[in-house]
C-alpha cells in the first residue's frame, strides 16, 4: 500500500520537473519583451482595439517567440555547455532532449502560426515565420562566424512592433517602418553591452558578437557610442511622418540623450560597470519609447 499511495506523488514530481524544464526553454522574460514590444505596436496602430484579436495575436507571437527561443537553444546545446550562464539551461543538463524541446518547439512554432493566420492576417503570419527563420537558421549559426550577426539579428529582433502594427492594419506602412527602424537602431547599444558585459563567457564558446575583433576596446566603444547617437535624430522621426506629436518627440529625444551618457562613460573607462550601465539604460529605452507614441496617439 505505501508503494502505491508514493506512486502518483512520484509520478506527479516528476511531471513537476519536466513543466519546468520545458518552461525554462521559453525563455520567459525575453519572450515577454518580445511580446510586449510587438502588443505596444498593435496598440499604437489601432484607433479602436478589437481585444480579442489582440489577446490571441500576443498569445501567438509569445509561442512563436517561445519556439524560436528553444531552437536557438537546440542548435547551441554545445556552445550552451561552455558557458558558465548557460551550463545549467534544461539541454546541456539533459532534463529535456534535443528531440523532446524539438517536438516542444514545432508544437509552439505550428499552433503560434495558426493562431496569427486565422485572428489577424496572412501578412503577419508570413512575417512571423521569417523573423523565426532568421534569427534561428541564420543569426544563431553566425554568431560564431562574424560580428555581422548582429546585424542579421537586428532584423528579426526588430520585427515585433512592426508585426503588432501589420496584425491591426494588414499593411505596412510608413509608420510601421519607423517603428521597426527605431528599434532596429536600438538592437545594436542593446546587444553590444550584453556582449561586452558576458564578453569571455562569449568568447569561451566562440562566439564573435563585439563590433571590434580585438574585443572591449575603444572602437567597440565607439560603435555602441555612434549607435546609440543615430536613435537622438531617430526620435523626430514620428513628429515627421506625423505619427507623434510634440510631447512624445520631447520624450523620445531626451530618452534618446540619456541613453547616450553611458555609452560615452564607457569610451573612457572600457569597464564592466558602465556596460551594465548601457544595458540597463536599454531596457528602459524601448518600453518608454512605446509607451510614449501610444499615449500621443490615443490622447
């Protein structure tokens, strides 16, 4: 009898522990920028929002989002194993199998897509599986070949607010371009001080993510400076096109300036601290950004 009444808690710990492997390979807290980034673009776009829509559209991009985050990590399982911030990810530990997150990942990539193509459009559909594409089968093999992964990267990375405004409005427009193109720029500063933080976790698995080949130097620091100083003029942009008015241009121009301190603190100290102070500064950036366009335009 204590054999089988210790059956089903065993059995349900470890389904408890297989959840939570899987849960990790999402990826919460990227995923939920992502996501956030891509809902703050449907909102802007939207003069009324229609909310189921827009519940079922951030529900498929976070699967989408969730897919493509566990094929990144199916394909870097290896590189995964060398670095000490990833040695613990639910692959390299064998919690889950290459084959299992593998059948996890189309799961989430096929039912995401589903939901996107029958709640908001073909064109957002077809954008979702190329930001996917990109970032798993051509950015995440790069990164170990060349500093211009980034670059690809930026693409997919930037997709989100330009897919939130294609799911409410079936188009691109010039106001979607903007969006994308302000949060393309941001990838750069983003990315780099991430990889100037983790540099030798980074370059312990081979990776190749700094500007610079000679690594956190002065030009890298530079680069992230210029960067970061392409989003002040960036931050008109919408006032131009007619996209914002005057008090979200104000916001996004002295967001845009403040963003800039730190990177310059980091061409004179080339330090850890100052990286961090960029990365920080990046996360705060793009949510006010959004925030911003999106209460000009509904008030």
């Amino acid at each position: 009898m204590l054999v089988s009444k210790s059956m089903p808690v065993s059995i349900l710990s470890k389904m408890a522990y297989k959840a939570k492997a899987f849960f990790e390979l999402v990826k919460l807290r990227l995923s939920v920028l992502v996501v956030f980034s891509a809902a703050m673009g449907y909102l802007i776009a939207s003069t009324t929002v229609d909310w189921v829509v827009f519940t079922w559209f951030s529900l498929g991009a976070f699967l989408v989002t969730a897919a493509a985050n566990t094929i990144n990590q199916i394909i870097e399982v290896e590189s995964d194993k060398l670095m000490k911030r990833t040695q613990q990810r639910p692959i390299p530990t064998g919690r889950v199998t290459r084959i299992e997150a593998l059948l996890f990942a189309l799961i989430m990539s096929i039912t995401g897509l589903c939901i996107l193509y029958h709640f908001t459009n073909a064109l957002t559909t077809w954008l979702s599986f190329t930001s996917l594409a990109l970032y798993c089968f051509f950015y995440t093999p790069m990164k170990k070949l060349s500093p211009w992964a980034v670059f690809v990267g930026a693409f997919p990375g930037a997709a989100p607010p330009l897919l939130g405004w294609v799911a409410a409005t079936d188009a691109i427009s010039v106001y979607a371009i903007v969006l994308f193109g302000i949060q393309f720029i941001w990838q750069f500063p983003h990315f780099w001080s991430i990889a100037w933080v983790l540099d030798e976790d980074y370059r312990s698995a081979g990776f190749k993510l700094l500007p610079s080949s000679g690594g956190k130097n002065f030009f890298s620091a530079f680069q992230i400076m210029l960067y970061t100083l392409f989003l002040v003029p960036l931050s008109l942009l919408p006032l131009r096109v007619g996209m914002g008015g005057v008090v979200s241009a104000i916001i996004l121009g002295v967001s845009a300036i403040l963003f800039v301190v730190p990177t310059v603190s980091l061409m004179k100290d080339f330090s850890k601290k100052s990286a961090l102070r960029i990365m920080f500064a990046s996360f705060l950036y793009l949510p006010i950004v959004l925030v911003a366009l999106y209460i000009d335009r509904s008030y």
